[in-house]
C-alpha cells in the first residue's frame, strides 16, 4: 500500500531537520514552491527524475525516500529463513514464528526461492544459513542486499570459525547453533534497522 500521507510528512520532516523553507527547497529543485506543498501533503508524488534530486536535498539516499514511500504499514513485517536442510528449516519457522508472534514468517530450503521471494515481498530479517553452503548463504545474503539495502541479515552457523570473509558484508548479527527464543530476541533487540511490532 502506497502511503502518500506518511511519505509527505517524511520529507516535511526532512526539509526542516535540513533548516529548508519549502521555498528554499523548491529553489533548490527548480520547481515551485506548489510542488513541495503537494509532496508534503500526499497530494502528489515526485516522478522518479526528481527522487534523487529530492534525496540528496535533503540529506538522505534515494533508497530510503523508496523505502519510506512503499512502507506496508499495516502489514505485519516478513522474516524468512534460508537453510539447505527441510527439517531444520520447517523447526525454525515454527520457533521464530512462536518468538515473534507479530511476524509473517517463510521458510526456504532453495535460496534461489529465497531470493524470488524477496524480490517481491518487503523482508525485514533473513536468518541465513551459512554452514551448510557457505558460498550459497554468502551470495544469497548480497542478493538480498541488494534488492533491499535495509534488511537485516543474521547468519546462521555451528561454528564461528565458518563466519570468516561473511562479517565483511556487515550483517546484523550472526547466531551460533542451536537456534532457540532467547538467541532470536539477543538479535531482534539489536537490529541493525531497527523493525516495528516484530515482538
């Protein structure tokens, strides 16, 4: 659901945070002050040449105008589990979707699906296997990456010494196995980006 209103009141909250009348940022933009007025309100939407124009006035990425305009926000968030193995995967899900009782939550034990999943689906958290196929959780994780910037990553491992060149990507966080409720609250409390109504 496009939330026009919301996305208005982000960029009225950014132009001030920036110190910006809506005539300054109009300036700024080569348009009138009219336009900003309909940004701001949800009466209309910047067309895509003007988003990074936009983003960059105001200080942010262009991803996270994209991200704040198609906000589900009466959507429960998504968190999915990747691991080779079906049994394990099919015990996750139950136990993630038991701690977060707010949460959609998917399973996959094909990270191609995974990735097709994320494609069209908003992820807040992928929990990622990385022991099994450490190449396999490695490319899924930069595939996710790099459809949404902001997900939360958290690898999945029975040993830390498979983690190795994964910390270079950043992730979240990275459990060690056994999974269990007080280790996927540890990493939900610590988000990178922090997620609403999980728990």
């Amino acid at each position: 659901m496009l939330t026009l209103v919301s996305f208005g009141q982000r960029i009225r909250n950014l132009r001030v945070e920036q110190g910006l009348t809506q005539q300054e940022l109009a300036d700024k933009m080569f348009v009138s002050r009219k336009t900003i007025g309909n940004w701001e309100s949800g009466n209309r939407l910047p067309d895509i040449s003007m988003l990074s124009r936009l983003a960059r006035h105001l200080g942010v990425e262009t991803y996270e105008l994209l991200d704040e305009m198609y906000r589900e926000n009466d959507e429960p968030p998504t968190v999915i589990v990747a691991i080779k193995e079906t049994e394990v995967v099919n015990s996750f899900v139950q136990l993630i979707g038991d701690t977060l009782p707010n949460a959609q939550v998917y399973g996959f034990d094909v990270f191609s699906e995974a990735h097709r999943f994320a494609t069209g689906n908003r992820i807040a958290v992928a929990f990622i296997d990385i022991e099994t196929n450490y190449d396999s959780g490695c490319v899924l994780a930069r595939l996710l990456g790099d459809v949404s910037p902001r997900i939360n990553i958290v690898f999945l491992t029975g040993d830390f010494k498979n983690v190795g060149a994964a910390w270079e990507m950043h992730p979240s966080g990275c459990v060690l196995l056994p999974l269990t409720r007080e280790k996927i609250l540890r990493e939900i409390r610590n988000l990178r980006y922090p997620v609403k109504n999980l728990t």
